[in-house]
C-alpha cells in the first residue's frame, strides 16, 4: 500500500483526501497546513490521521506520493527539491482539477435524486390516478391516487403486465393503435367506476415509448357538480343580500363594466340599473374621478373618497375593494355613503356626547358615610335643601366631598330626572369660561363655530348646574351669573337677545367668601344671592370617629380598582390613623389607604399600622409652620424639598389673600400647575388661612 502525504487541507485537499480514503490501494500518512481549523485538517483527525503545519517533519518518511494543493509555487517547488527520487510530486492544479470533478459528480448525483424526488412528489401527490405502461406492456409508474383506487399496493405492480392488475385495460390497444382516448367511463377490477383518459407517449422521433393512462373517481365528479350547485345557491343568497341591503352597493368586472347595483344605490344616486349596468364605471360620476378604475389598476382598496354621483350630484364619500379570486383580479364592489346624512349623525353624535359628558348625577345620600353629629346635620341641611328650589352653597375644605353633596342634594330634589351639569370654574380658563358658561353666537369671535354654540346654562334648562370653584370667577362671569339667579336669563355671548332658563344653581367653594369680599375679588350682591341655602361640611379632623366607617367604605372601592381582596384594618392602623388630622380630608385618607393596598402582600388580609405611610401635616406655632411625623423618623432629601416647596406656595396664597391666579403669576406657574401642588400638598383647605 503506497503512502500518500497531503500538503494543504483547503477545499482541494480535502477532496483529496475523501478520495483517497475510498481507495484501498492509498494510505494517507498526514495532512499538512499552516490553519489549525482548516476542514481537511479537521476531516483528518476525526479520521485520526496524523496532522501538522510544516511538511519537512514528514519528508524524510518512506513517502510514495505528494500532493500539493496549497496553490503556492514556492511551496510546490521546496517539495520538489526535497523529495526523495522515489516521491512521485503531484502539483496543486491536478489535484484542483480532480475536486472539481468530484464536486460536479456529487453535485450532478445530487441534482438526479432532487429531480426523481420531485417527480415522484408530483406523481404521488396528485388527486389523479396515474399508470404508465412501457412498449412491453409492463408498468413502470403506479402512483398513491392509482393503488387506493385499484384497492393494490405500489411495489407489488411494477414490472408486471398491465393486463395482470387490471384485466380490462385498454392500454396495450392504446400501444398498438397510437391513439388516445378521452374522458371515457371504465370499471375497475373492484367495482369502482373511474373517468379515464389514456394516451400514447411518443418520442421526438416518433419512436413508441409507452402509454399513461389517467383516471379520476366518478364519485369525486358528482360531488364536483353538487358544488357547482352549491355554489349558484350562494350567488343567489348573496345577490339577495345585496338588494336588501340599506348600503349603497355597486359592483363592476375587471375592464371596469357595471355588473351590479342594489336599490340603495339607485335610491343616492337617481340611476337605474339600465343607466349602469354594462355602462363604464364612470356612467355616474358628475364630479369627481373613479374609484373603481382606480383599484383596478392598482389592485388595492382605496377608502374615504368624497365625490359627486348621479344627476342630482348627490355628494357621497366612497369605499371601493379589489375582488381578486386565486390571485386573478375579477372586478371591485364600492360602497357609497350620504355624505348629508353622516352629517347629520355626526352633528347627533357630537350632541349626545356634549350632553352624556355632564348630564349624569351618580351618588345619593346614601353614598355619603358618616354618623359624627356634624355629619349629621350636613346631611340633613341637604336634604331639607333638596326640597327647595333655592339656591345652595356648599361651603367646606378640599377633599371633604363637595360634589358628592351636589350629586345627593340633585337626586333627591324634583329635578332629579334632568340634567346634571357639572363645571369646575377654575378649570376652564378665564377666556373660555364666559363662553362655555353661556354660550356664543355665531361670529362672536375668532374660531367661533358656525351656527353659535348653546352654554352650559342652556343644556343644564330645567335641571341642576353645579359650579365648582366659584370664588375663581372673574368679574364679568359674576355679574352674568348674578343675572342668571335674579332674572332667570341668560345672553349669549356676541348677542343681546336674553335666553330664560330655569336652572337650580348648586355652588361650592373652598375659599372664605368674606375676606374675598373684603378684598373686592367677589361681589357682595352675589355673595347673598348665592348664600341663601349654606351648608357647611366639616373636616375630617373634625370627624375622627366616621374613619373606621370611611376606611371600610374606601377599601370596598380600592379592592375592584385593585383586584385586591384586603378586609379590613387592624386595632393599630385604626389608631395610627385616628392620630392624624387630615389637612387633605377624605381624598387624603382614600390615597393613604390606597398606598397601604400597594406595599401590602398578596397574602395580608388586613392592614397594619406598618403598612400606613408616614403622616406628616401642618400647624402654626408662634407664628412658624413646623412638621409634625407620625412617627420618628427623619426627613429625606426629597421630602424636604417637597416641604419647602409646599410653605412656599401657602406663603404666597397667604399674600395674594387666596386669589390663585396672583399667587400662580408671583410664583411663575401656571393656574392649573398651582392647583395641582395644592392638591399635592393638601393646600386648598389652607389657602385662605
């Protein structure tokens, strides 16, 4: 056996080295290259051949053959002068030239399997039965779909005459004549009733080769027409709905002919089905291009396209869709819609939703809780007030449920089944609130909508307006408002038409009314016709004993925000809270305990005094404010910065007398920023302190 030393395991020398390993004659001493991870150093190892990067460690060895295949000259003639006299020097480009015929013998093998492969997975996949005959008369191709319906198995068939598998065949006549026959009725050995045609199969030079036969289960044909029928019942169906429809349809082929129009076309358009149909997709249009044309070409929907159709010129927006059919454009459907009439829903739609915005009172006195003695007498105050169409004010510090009043004190009253506008004075700005308040015309100013806008007075006629905030209104919104509560009219804005109205006024407010008046920010004549029915409702530090019955309310409401299923309190967080005096009043405890729901586990049923935040509130001592902790426990950095933050701002209240809008202009914030830190740092009670 002849020794063989390769020089270079590129792809060259690994070819080389497949080659050789099927030959019995060779034997492979080393694979030599300078790359470590080179494929046939890394073919020879696994083969566990020896391996190296400089071939003079082996050429002094009882070498018979040395093949080159690095490509390099020098390499090629080194081996030259050092090779022994009996070393046959096989140089790189022969050993190139033998890995190229190794891969195109591989590669055409390859391409041979592919190819029978996908022949028998066409032949084997077809719903067809398929035969193939030889000029002998024997079978040499018999597919799935031919075995299932000849009840016989593949492998058993081939190489057998036709006539021993099915006796009755006509192939071998088919041989004989070189004629074919189509779609004729044949009986299987077993019964079935197959549609057959066979076929000769000639070569280019007209030599006889064989013949195929293909059938296809008379069964499969019935079912095929009961389809066919199927499917004239749903055109039916479907061109009954579109009659029915109240969507104006139109339907067109593929070269743009009108096909199809429903009644609901007709009736927007004013055309007939003889004015449309065969006629050009443009027959109708009077304005505008065609939409159909269009996704014809470009074979995509296109929606939303305003145009004039019909003699009338009927102004429609229009939505067209391709009908493509196994990738085969076959027309489109448009769908016209009355521009007019969704005019008029939208104008609806906006009007229901303007009114669904404040028209809704959601609570009762029940939803108030509380039995403290000055609760208590709140409510009752409410109640009494409900009956009476006079005017109330409700008069309390942020966060003790103002609106929660209004929306009793409207459900209880003889208005309740009418509308409930809420409005919050400080939340509209100074420029919008007149406007909103009591409408405008149309024209009264830049932006104005066409046809004027009804106010807020106006939607609330014959039911209840509460105004939230109504020490924030500016002089000329009181003085309108104190024409609503003593004429019972009000004038738009840009008009000087009065409007009667017949609204019950609730008002609330957080400031002291007094010193404003004191101060000429609020009208005195006001101030009384609003002060007709007061009620006070007291702080939360005022009513420490409704906490536990509060505290019970609010975790029912924070469990379904949560999807948390807490029980309650224990003895300690009752104290803990019980201790704090609430600046923020019941909003403040409703954020507390929602805060104490986070940080608990899902395993807690009850909340504990460790659950509760830190509680810090204000007091005055010797004319300085000075924190007071629940707790001791020092202040970190940013809560000192919140701290100072919010003294500032009660400072700057303090020398506006309460009038946000000054404080928020001395501050250099805006009114809604300001209100937002108030509520942040429960200030709103305090403002006017």
């Amino acid at each position: 056996m002849q020794k063989v030393l390769i020089v270079g395991a590129g792809k060259g020398g690994t070819a080389i080295l497949k080659l050789i390993k099927s030959l019995s004659v060779l034997q492979v001493v080393a694979v030599i290259d300078k790359n470590h991870d080179a494929p046939g150093i890394l073919l020879a190892k696994s083969e566990n051949i020896s391996t190296g990067t400089d071939w003079k460690a082996y050429i002094h060895q009882d070498i018979d053959i040395i093949v080159e295949v690095t490509g390099d000259e020098k390499v090629f003639t080194d081996l030259r002068d050092a090779r022994s006299r009996n070393t046959v020097l096989i140089p790189g480009t022969v050993a190139f030239l033998i890995s190229q015929l190794l891969e195109e013998k591989e590669s055409l093998i390859t391409r041979l399997k592919n190819q029978t492969h996908k022949f028998d997975l066409i032949f084997n996949s077809t719903d067809n039965g398929m035969i193939v005959i030889n000029r002998d008369e024997e079978i040499i191709l018999f597919n799935k779909s031919a075995a299932n319906m000849t009840e016989v198995k593949q492998d058993a068939v081939i190489g057998k005459n036709i006539t021993d598998v099915i006796k009755e065949s006509r192939l071998p006549y088919i041989l004989k004549t070189r004629k074919a026959e189509v779609n004729q009725e044949f009986t299987l050995n077993n019964g079935q009733k197959i549609i057959t045609s066979r076929i000769p199969i000639i070569g280019d030079e007209q030599e006889l080769i064989g013949a195929i036969a293909i059938f296809k289960d008379i069964t499969e044909m019935v079912s095929l027409a009961e389809e066919i029928t199927d499917l004239k019942e749903i055109k039916t169906m479907l061109q009954a709905i579109i009659q029915s429809s109240d969507e104006a349809i139109s339907v067109v082929d593929e070269n743009g002919k009108g096909m199809m129009i429903n009644p609901a076309y007709s009736r927007i358009t004013g055309l007939s089905e003889t004015e449309i149909i065969g006629k050009p997709a443009t027959a109708d249009i009077s304005e505008g291009e065609s939409v159909h044309m269009k996704v014809l070409q470009t074979r995509r929907a296109v929606r939303g396209v305003a145009m004039r159709v019909g003699p009338k010129e009927k102004e429609v927006v229009v939505n067209v869709a391709p009908v493509i059919v196994d990738g085969v454009l076959k027309g489109s459907v448009g769908v016209l819609h009355d521009v007019s009439e969704m005019q008029n829903l939208n104008r609806e739609l906006s009007r229901a939703r303007q009114l669904i915005r404040t028209l809704e009172a959601k609570y009762s006195f029940q939803d108030i809780i509380g039995s403290s003695e000055e609760m208590t007498i709140a409510i009752e105050q409410a109640k009494l007030g409900a009956k009476t169409p006079a005017t109330v004010l409700l008069r309390g510090e942020s966060g003790t449920g103002k609106e929660l009043f209004a929306h009793a004190i409207h459900n209880a009253s003889d208005r309740k089944y009418n509308k409930f506008v809420r409005v919050n004075c400080a939340a509209i700005s100074e420029s919008l609130l007149e406007s909103e308040l009591f409408g405008y015309e149309e024209g009264a100013f830049s932006g104005a909508k066409r046809g004027g806008k009804r106010g807020l007075f106006e939607e609330a006629d014959k039911g209840s307006i509460f105004l939230d905030e109504i020490g924030e209104l500016t002089a000329n919104t009181q003085a309108k408002l104190l024409r609503v509560l003593q004429e019972g009219e009000i004038t738009r804005v840009g008009s000087t038409k009065p409007i009667q109205i017949n609204v019950r006024i609730i008002a609330a407010t957080n400031v002291n009314l007094e010193k404003a008046i004191a101060n000429g920010t609020f009208r005195e004549d006001l101030y009384y016709r609003l002060n007709r029915m007061p009620i006070h409702i007291p702080s939360l530090r005022k009513r420490k004993e409704d906490i536990p019955q509060l505290c019970e309310h609010l975790l029912q409401k924070i469990n379904q925000e949560y999807g948390r299923n807490v029980e309650g309190l224990t003895e300690g967080a009752i104290t803990k809270l019980m201790a704090y005096d609430w600046p923020g009043n019941v909003r403040e405890l409703d954020n507390i305990l929602g805060r104490a729901i986070i940080f608990m586990g899902y395993h807690e049923t009850e909340i504990d005094a460790s659950h509760v935040p830190v509680l810090v509130s204000f007091s005055k001592s010797q004319g300085k404010e000075v924190y007071h902790e629940s707790i001791d426990q020092k202040l970190t950095l940013s809560q000192l910065v919140e701290d100072f933050e919010a003294k500032q701002i009660r400072l700057t209240l303090s020398k506006a007398n309460g009038n946000k809008t000054l404080a928020a202009k001395m501050l250099g914030l805006s009114v809604r920023n300001l209100y937002y830190k108030m509520e942040k740092y429960n200030l709103a009670n305090n403002s006017m302190q």
